[in-house]
C-alpha cells in the first residue's frame, strides 16, 4: 500500500526542485542576454596587409554611458595588455569606438604575421562580476619595399 503522505512530500520536493531549477536557467538567460558585450577591429581588415613599423588601429566595443568597461589590445599576446584610447562621443571613458598605435613603447609590428587582439572588460553593476570577451586578427607586415613584389604579373 502507498502511503499518501510520502507521495505528496515527494510530490511537493521534486516539484520544488523542478522551479529552482527552471529558475535558474532562465535567471541564467537573463545574465547573458542583460550583460552580452561585443569589441572589435575595423581597421585594418583581417588578412591585410600593413607596413612594419608604427601602425594605429580602429575599433568598436559596446560599451556605452552607463556601462563600465575598458579596452585593452595586444601583438601575438604578448602582455600586458595595452589600454586603448577611448574616442566615443559620450565622455573621455567611452569605449564605444576607439583606436591604438602599436609604437616601440609596447610593439612594433613585424614583417610577416602579427596577431593583433582587442579586448573588453566590463564590470557589471553593482559591484559584481566581471565579464569579458576578445577578438583577434591576423595582419601581415611588409616593408615598403615588398609591395611591388605582390603585384600580380599579367
């Protein structure tokens, strides 16, 4: 014989177990939807090719006004990594496009692949994680005399 006030305890624990865990995957969406960042170089174009030397790149990042986050870059991850220049429109801490020249105080870039990585850390309100994310790109250095050599004869 079943005994009922088992079945509804159990009824009761398992049916309860079942809305945390339902909470807790949809609080999970929530987070990564509420906190999702991008970043990004624009400039140069992955694959390009750019000369050795100096070399400022151009970038996006969806940080905006009321979040707070920073960029940072690297060459062939070599740390630590570098704070960019912030160039948005909204204050001196806007992220949302930016830019970064690669100088003998950090790198220079080199002839032949140099991976170049952009980084976003943001800090989620009120003092809670940190969250991050990155992309990278592959660029070639050539010297200014190479050039001519990649002209493609007819």
């Amino acid at each position: 014989m079943i005994d009922t006030a088992d079945m509804n305890f159990e009824t009761v624990f398992f049916g309860f177990c079942g809305l945390v865990g339902m909470i807790f995957i949809i609080i999970g969406f929530s987070f990564a939807n509420i906190y999702a960042i991008s970043i990004g170089i624009k400039s140069p174009l992955p694959g390009q090719e750019v000369p050795v030397g100096e070399l400022t790149i151009f970038g996006t990042s969806s940080d905006n006004s009321t979040s707070n986050c920073q960029v940072y870059v690297d060459w062939n991850n070599l740390k630590p990594y570098q704070l960019v220049t912030p160039t948005g429109v909204n204050d001196s801490s806007d992220f949302s496009t930016w830019n970064f020249t690669y100088t003998s105080k950090y790198h220079l870039i080199q002839g032949g692949p140099n991976e170049l990585t952009s980084k976003i850390i943001c800090l989620v309100p009120p003092a809670g994680p940190t969250v991050s994310k990155w992309s990278s790109i592959n660029v070639t250095g050539i010297s200014s005399g190479n050039r001519s050599a990649n002209a493609k004869l007819p």
